[in-house]
C-alpha cells in the first residue's frame, strides 16, 4: 500500500491518498471535516500514475508532503521547488536543510533557498540579476556557502545579508569549483586557482588551457584531495592530472578513453576518485589512487546528462540516480543494500545527502527528502 499526506500550510487543509491495488482512496478537507472517496482504476500502475497525477497537482498549488514516519526509500518531504526548469540543479546540505534554486522570471535569475525536512523555506539573499546557479558546495566548519553562478564564484556566510564575489565572470562559457575544509578551486579565465578561504592567499595560480570538446563545449572540471595537497583537473578528453598545489608540478595523471568529464569528486579518504564522464563512452567512473586505474567491481552506468551519483559524508554510502531510479550501494563492497523510485521526474535530477536523509531536486519542479533507513 502507498500512502501520502499533504498539507497546505496556508489553509490547514489536507489531502491523502491510499493506493490498495487498483483502487485509490482519498480524503480531503480540513482536519475533523475530512471527507472520503474510492477512485477505482484498471489495474495497479494505474491507480499509482493517478494518484501521483493527483499529488503533483496539489504541490504546484502549495501542498507540502511532510511523512515523519517514512520508511527507507520513501519521501519524508516533497514540495515545489520551481515552476520552470533551466537545467540547472545545484543542491547542498547546509546544516541539515537542503539548498534549492528557484527561476525567477521578473528579475530574472535564480533565487536560493533552504528547506527543513518538513518543507519550511528559508531564503537566502538575492543573487545578482541573470544568473542561474549551477553547483553549491557548504563548509560547515566555516559555515559558508559557495556557488558558482554561471561561470563566476560567489560566496555567502552565514548571518551575511550578500553575497562576496571571489571571482570575476569568466569571458567564455567556462567554470569549475570545488572545496575541501578552507581551501577552494576554481578557474579564473586563463588560470586554475587555488585559494585559502581564511586567509584569502592563492596557493596556486596556474595558466591552463583549455579544450573545446567537439569544438563547442568547454572542458574543465577540477576537484581537491581531503589532505588539501593535490588538485585533480580535466582540461582535455582522455587525460585527468594530479597536481601539487605547493610546488605546482605533476605528480601523476590517468588516461583513459573517456571523453568530457563534467564531474570529478574525491572519496572522503582520498582513496578514490570519482568521475562523470559525458559523450563517447559516457559513464560515472571511479579511479583507485593507488594503482591510477578503474576500481574492480565498480557499478555500470549510463550517463547521458539524466544521471546523477552521490557520496555519504563519511564515504560509506553511494547514490546513483538514473531518471527515475536510485539505487544506494555500499562503497565498501559495491553491493546494493536499497532501491527505490523518485517520485515526480520526468528525465532527471540532482542529488545529495541532506543529514541522515537524501536530498532531490527533478527537473518537473520538485524538492524532495527520502528516508534512507
């Protein structure tokens, strides 16, 4: 049996549905004022595609899902995150809300916002006009949030009311970011550069070329170690570099056939480093450190831009989300403990642990939280 409860927080008013095979009971109304009804449909599939029709209908107008008792693989929490879809999905735990974008037509440009497990919005300060937001990354630590917002890096502290700009708009359609405790990466058109966020000094300022990949697309994606002393950067196809960010020479680099990587991420022991891997043989890979090869065993994937991977903070847990199936393996043993369905997406969506639960935003509009256990 599928059971949902939604909420409008403005009216009080509920609305729940009961999925018992082909059959569909709802219940709507004010509490105490709530009045039943049957909506029998052809077979199962059918009374689910119902009632999610019906549910989603209700989110666009306000209703908010919030299940305190979801089990592993439902969602403690749906609600809209935006009514238009830009492509851009940035998502974040900051302090155990989920960081969401929404588009704003009347300015226009994104507006960031951080919802609670149970759906209450907080929203942060309004970004510069004509800008959509394309990854987040939060330091608890320093309790600071940064973005990369098209192709320039901005900053927000908490309790700030704006934004600092740590970079200038790049002149191309070209951009990384990443971070690890207080040391950032991110390419500052022509230079790849590393920078203490505590103390402001650039520890690395690297002139670095970059490829258009099939003459359009620019390829640069970089990512830190955990131990803040290497820097792993893709600027061409077939080629990833590990570089020293104190003296600024090679250390070792990994070829492969892979084509655009638009991802890389370190395990938290800096074992492991993961990559997504776009056109040609598209894949999310996973590199040992010590050998500078694939990982045995590794899960296959599909990438074609509808999939989305995640790692738990403590790197004992990965996602990996393709359309509308998430499956969680154990990184240990590359077995799957946990499959389950995301609910309202039509190709894809992003992903990200969010506390104890995994965070989601689809591209029809919807912010979720899914109870893992």
């Amino acid at each position: 049996m599928r059971i949902r409860h939604l909420t409008d927080p403005e009216n009080g008013k509920n609305w729940s549905s009961f999925c018992d095979g082909s059959n569909v009971r709802v219940r709507t109304g004010v509490p105490g004022k709530e009045k039943e009804s049957d909506k029998p449909q052809d077979n199962p599939d059918a009374a689910l595609a119902w009632a999610e029709k019906e549910e989603w209908s209700r989110i666009k107008k306000g209703f908010i899902l919030d299940q305190a008792g979801a089990q592993a693989g439902e969602p403690r929490m749906h609600c809209l995150r935006s009514k238009a879809y830009t492509g851009a999905l940035p998502i974040a735990d900051v302090d155990g809300q989920l960081l969401c974008n929404s588009f704003d037509d009347t300015r226009p440009g994104d507006c960031l916002y951080l919802l609670d497990v149970s759906g209450k919005k907080t929203a942060l300060p309004e970004l510069p006009q004509h800008r959509m937001v394309w990854k987040a990354i939060y330091l608890p630590a320093m309790q600071r949030l940064l973005i990369k917002a098209d192709h320039q890096v901005l900053s927000w502290t908490k309790g700030d009311t704006a934004y600092t700009i740590l970079s200038t708009p790049n002149p191309h359609p070209v951009s990384c970011l990443d971070a690890q405790a207080s040391l950032a990466v991110w390419y500052a058109e022509p230079n790849l550069v590393v920078t203490d966020l505590n103390s402001g000094q650039q520890l690395l300022n690297l002139p670095l070329p970059y490829e258009l990949y099939g003459g359009h697309s620019p390829q640069m994606e970089a990512a830190l170690s955990p131990n803040g002393d290497t820097v792993a950067y893709c600027a061409r196809a077939g080629e990833i570099v590990l570089l020293d960010i104190a003296t600024g020479t090679v250390r070792a680099s990994i070829a492969g056939d892979f084509k655009m990587i638009k991802l890389l991420r370190y395990t938290p022991d800096g074992r492991y480093l993961i990559a997504e891997a776009a056109y040609g043989n598209a894949s999310h890979l996973c590199f040992d450190m010590q050998s500078m090869s694939l990982r045995a065993g590794w899960p296959a994937s599909s990438f074609d831009g509808r999939t989305s991977i995640a790692l738990s903070p403590d790197g004992k847990l990965c996602a990996i989300a393709n359309r509308n199936k998430m499956q969680i393996y154990d990184f240990a043993t590359l077995e799957c403990t946990l499959s389950f369905r995301i609910e309202h997406v039509v190709k894809r969506c992003s992903i990200g642990w969010v506390g104890q639960y995994l965070g989601v935003q689809t591209d029809y509009g919807c912010a979720s939280l899914y109870a893992l256990g």
